[in-house]
C-alpha cells in the first residue's frame, strides 16, 4: 500500500512516480515485430488469393453442373452442382476470414514500421493526421512547438480516433493536477509492457480514423431531445396502421373480403410519411453513416473493459464503461444493429416498403427507446476510449524511450532541477543532455553564450519536458524533481501586417501577457509560476533594451516567479537590482583551423557563470561574408 507524506502545510503529497518498466531495446522489439507480422502478411495474401481463384472456379463449375441439370432435366449433374454451391458458400466465408486476418497483419506491420520512424524522428514518414489549430496566445504552444510538424503532439501522437486525438491536445495545453498527474503515471507504466493490447487498441482506432467521421453529430443526437416523445399519437398511428393494412390486404387477396378496406389505412400510411418521414429518414440515415465507426468504438470499449489493470485511472475507465450493469460495448452494438436496418432512398423497394410499413418511422421509434435508455452515458464512453488512447500514446512513447523517467510532481516543492535533461524532439544520437535548476522564487536562470550555442534549445527542453510532466507522460531527463507549475514563454514573436503589429509591440505584448499571468499565477498560489524568456526585446536599440529587460525581469522577481532568460546582453549580469537573484550559465565554442579556414563547433555542455566569448564576425567569415571594415 503507498502511503503519502504531509507537507509543512498540511497538504497532502501525491505518491512517488513510478518506475518505468525496462525490456528489449524498442527498435529490436518492433523490428522483429515488424518483421514478422510482414511475413504473415504476405503469407496470408497467397493465401487469400489462391481462395479468391478456388471459389471462382468451384462456382463456375456450380453453376454449369446445375445448368446441365436442368437442360437435360437429370438430377445427376444437380446433386454435385448443389453440393458445389454449398462448398462455394463455405469458401467465401473462409476468404472472408482470410482477408480479416491479413488486414490485421498489415495494421500491426504499419503500426511498428511508424513505431521504427518515431524512434528515428523520421517526421516527413509519420502520419500527421490532425493539424491543430492553436490560439498564438496560448501561454507555450507556439513557442514549444507542441503542434503541428516535428512537433510534440507529432512524436506522441500514435493514437487515431478523433476523441483520443482531442484528449491528447487537451493534455499538452493544460496541465494536470498533481494527484491527476500521478495517476496517468500509473497508469502509463502499467500499460508499458501490455505491448500486445497496446497494439489491439490502435487497430481498431485506426479502423475509426479510417471510417473519416467524426462521433459529434452521435453525441448531438444522443444528448437531444427524442424528437418522437412529442409526437406520441401519430407515433401509436404508425405502429398500428401498417399491420392492419397488411392484414387486411392479404385478406382480400385471400378472397375473405370484397372490398379493399385496406386502402383508408394506405391514406393514413401517407400522410403519416409525409408529416414524419422526411425527419426520421435524416435522423436514421445520419446515424446509419456512423455504422463502421460504431463498430470499432464497441470493439475498442470490450478492449479496455477487458484489460488487466490495476491502476486508479484505468480501473475508473472500466468502471464507466460497465454503468448500469451491462458494458457499454454490448450497448453501442445494439445501437448499431438498429442503424443497420436502415433502408438507403436509393434502393428501388425504398418507397413502397415506407408507405406499406412506414420503416424509417418504426427504425427510428427504436432508436429513441435506445437514446432515452443509453444516450446520457455515450459522451463518458467516449472520453474513456480517448483517455485509455491517449495513456497508451503515452506509454508508446515510454517504451519508445527507456532511459526517460516520470517527474516527481511535489506540491511543497519550490525549485525545479532536473538531471540530464534534453529535448524529446531531438533524436538521441543528435542530443546532448545537461543538469539545470530553476528557482527557487526570487532568482532566475540567466543564459548566455553565442550564436548557435544552444541557449534556445536549452530553453525549450526545459519548457517541452515540463509540458510532458504535466501530462502525467514521461520526461527526457535522468530525474525531475517540480512543484506543479503554470508555464508562460516568449520565444517567437512576430509582427503582423494584417493587425498593423511591429515586431517590437509584438513582443512587449507577449512580455505584458506573460507579467501579467506571473501577478494572477503567484497571487492565487496554486502553482508556481514559471517563465522562459529567449532573447527579448530585440525590436529596440542596447540603451532602451537593457534598460526595459532589467525591469521586466526584476519585476518578475519580485512576484516570485521562477524562470529562465537566454541573450546576448551580457550587461544584465551587472544589473544592481537584478544581482542577488541572477544564478549564471553559459554554452560557448571551439573554434580551430580547418582545411578550408577556421572552423567552430558546439558541444552544446552547460557551464556555470557567464559566457566570456561572441562569435558572429567568425560566422560572419566561416560563411564567405567576411566584408573589409570600415
């Protein structure tokens, strides 16, 4: 049993972060993955053709037998003709269940083949389905490029359906309470090794992304009004005028009755289509649409219900997919056997078969019995789907990464430091991992160094890393130890002619957003509140600029935000009211002859003090741009 420790204020701690389970090397596991799935793939297409080529043949042969049979009136040739038939129909069966199994194959060949590209950051090959829109002034998104191409959501992103997309987005743009926190880390680490339904899941949600339709207009309807409720007797006259119609239609053509009385209730028939019909086809024919996706949402809820866990988060998701003792995927199947008597306006019997039996009527009385019973519970099905997506997305990227680890998320905490902290975007080979602490309230990290060093890179590793803890994800660093924390950044300004917005106001309206969240953040308590300014103010001459960032940032101190500054002002270091609270780091280059000239290169290492060298004259000439001087 975990127990929790009190803090000095009485609050209560979330339980440590969880390890994160270790296996295989993750490009061997899904190269072998890939690897044999692909070879059961192909295996399976041989397969599956030969069929295709054995139920043409025994069909034709069928179909000859039987026509010799009757030509010649002999049942010789019929009863193997018949025999034939009834083997055609069991080979269609059995080429269906082959084709079900190489789809299968080929899903879990694609989805460790993308599993390969993320390890690579191969990001022109992996799947970018939903481009999200972000507001620019959301306090980090934009700077930490959380959406769009080789972005955060893309290196996460392995999940598919429209609502585990969403849950993810919403994730990455607010963070979780620390409790919350704690319990996704638990339930990502449970589900780490569970490679096996990890893998189930993202078929089926495949399968849904697949289907191109979105469950809003389910939800719409499920959640609405039952449009019939208010129709009640014209409703009882569509349930009553068919079967007497039809009665006494066969009894006149039985020859029971003279007359054919069966005509007023036709009348009826019609105009109850009339005043109904339209409404009730659109209403039918909409869910009808929704039929596929339905499908793989039923499979995707026994999946989770059926699942192994053991952890808060997951177990509630269970628990809400099994409200009112019957599990939500018997439930949403029964919806979808309704959808599919849906009879399409297209088909030839489409109006004598309404105005006989008024079908969409009666098609749609069922689903509002169905909507009046289930309707309320559709939304918490699907936020459970999308919550148990979203985990395994995260899981994916655990397994993906071994040597990452989960923060620790302490609400009494007041400094952030982290060990061997890198950026998640960049791949492993490429990054360079350096300790850094933020805090506690009243100081800040001031980085310097020169052009290309790394400052911004630095800058953003921390803010993506602090993103992912919010998330309850794991981070790109040996250990992170936090407080819950409310992030602003400004790191990329821009002007805008459409708003008739320079690039200098651009900016001061960033800073002016971000020091006003640092007054609201640090007055209400909740988090600390935590900055990553890169190079601002760069719109104005030295004077004014120096002057500006020295307010700016004392005043930043003195709210007791926490945060980090990259620039090239090195005149900030001696900044009387800024002194005390500046704890200095830098990044700098070596630059050595080469065979072509002075060449300068990066080690990207993170030193103590401040940087004591420049170097854009020497980029200036390493690029040919070496002008003679004034």
């Amino acid at each position: 049993m975990t127990t929790r420790n009190a803090t000095p204020t009485g609050r209560v701690e979330p339980p440590r972060p969880p390890a994160i389970p270790r296996g295989l090397p993750p490009e061997a596991v899904y190269r072998e993955r890939h690897d044999r799935f692909a070879a059961e793939r192909d295996q399976l297409t041989v397969r599956w053709e030969r069929v295709s080529n054995l139920r043409l043949l025994v069909f034709v042969v069928a179909i000859a037998f039987l026509i010799w049979g009757f030509w010649t009136r002999s049942f010789l040739p019929i009863a193997p003709g018949a025999a034939l038939l009834g083997g055609f129909i069991v080979l269609v069966g059995w080429h269906g269940a082959l084709g079900v199994a190489r789809a299968r194959a080929s899903d879990l060949t694609r989805i460790n083949e993308e599993a390969l590209k993320r390890l690579a950051r191969v990001w022109a090959d992996l799947p970018l389905r939903q481009p999200f829109t972000v507001d620019p002034t959301h306090p980090y998104a934009v700077d930490l490029d959380i959406f769009g191409h080789a972005s955060l959501f893309h290196l996460i992103a392995s999940l598919r359906t429209p609502v585990g997309e969403r849950t993810l987005a919403r994730w990455l743009l607010a963070p979780a309470a620390p409790e919350v926190v704690a319990n996704r880390q638990r339930a990502v680490a449970e589900l780490v090794p569970l490679l096996e339904l990890r893998d189930e899941i993202a078929i089926f949600s495949r399968r849904v992304a697949d289907s191109r339709l979105d469950p809003e207009p389910v939800l719409a309807w499920a959640e609405g009004e039952p449009w019939l409720r208010e129709r009640r007797p014209l409703v009882w006259i569509a349930r009553v005028s068919p079967p007497i119609l039809g009665m006494l239609l066969v009894a006149q053509i039985a020859g029971l009755i003279p007359y054919p009385l069966w005509l007023p209730f036709l009348a009826v028939n019609v105009i109850v289509c009339f005043m109904l019909g339209s409404r009730a086809y659109r209403t039918v024919s909409r869910l009808w649409e929704q039929e596929g996706a339905l499908r793989q949402y039923a499979v995707l809820c026994e999946l989770v219900v059926s699942g192994p866990f053991q952890s808060r988060a997951l177990t509630r998701m269970q628990a809400d997919l099994n409200s009112q003792g019957e599990p939500a995927h018997q439930r949403i199947r029964r919806l979808r056997a309704l959808t599919s008597f849906t009879i399409p306006r297209s088909a030839v019997l489409y109006w004598p078969i309404q105005l006989v039996t008024l079908w969409d009527v009666q098609v749609m009385a069922a689903l509002e019995s169905w909507q009046m019973r289930d309707g309320g519970s559709v939304r918490t099905w699907l936020a459970a789907v999308g919550e148990v997506e979203a985990l395994c997305a995260l899981a994916a990227l655990a397994q993906d990464n071994p040597s990452w680890t989960f923060p620790d998320v302490r609400a009494a905490e007041r400094v952030i430091s982290g060990r061997a902290l890198g950026h998640p975007l960049l791949p492993p080979a490429a990054r360079v991992d350096n300790d850094c602490e933020l805090g506690p309230p009243g100081t800040v990290l001031l980085v310097t160094g020169s052009n290309m060093s790394g400052k911004s890179t630095l800058l953003r590793a921390i803010g993506v890393n602090l993103v992912l803890a919010g998330t309850g994800a794991p981070i790109c660093a040996d250990a992170l130890i936090m407080p819950p924390v409310e992030l602003w950044t400004s790191m990329r300004v821009q002007d805008s002619l459409a708003q008739g917005v320079s690039f200098f106001m651009a900016e001061l309206q960033r800073l002016k957003a971000v020091v006003d969240a640092a007054r609201r953040g640090t007055a209400a308590g909740e988090r600390t509140f935590c900055y990553l300014l890169d190079e601002i103010l760069q719109g104005t001459n030295t004077f004014e600029r120096q002057i500006a960032a020295r307010r700016i940032l004392a005043h930043l101190v003195d709210v007791g935000a926490i945060g980090a500054v990259s620039t090239h002002d090195l005149t900030l270091a001696d900044a009387s009211e800024l002194n005390a609270a500046l704890r200095l780091v830098h990044f700098t280059e070596t630059i050595a002859a080469g065979p072509r000239g002075p060449e300068m290169t990066f080690d990207y290492a993170l030193r103590p003090d401040l940087a004591t060298s420049s170097n854009a004259l020497r980029l200036m000439e390493i690029v040919g741009l070496d002008l003679p001087g004034t």
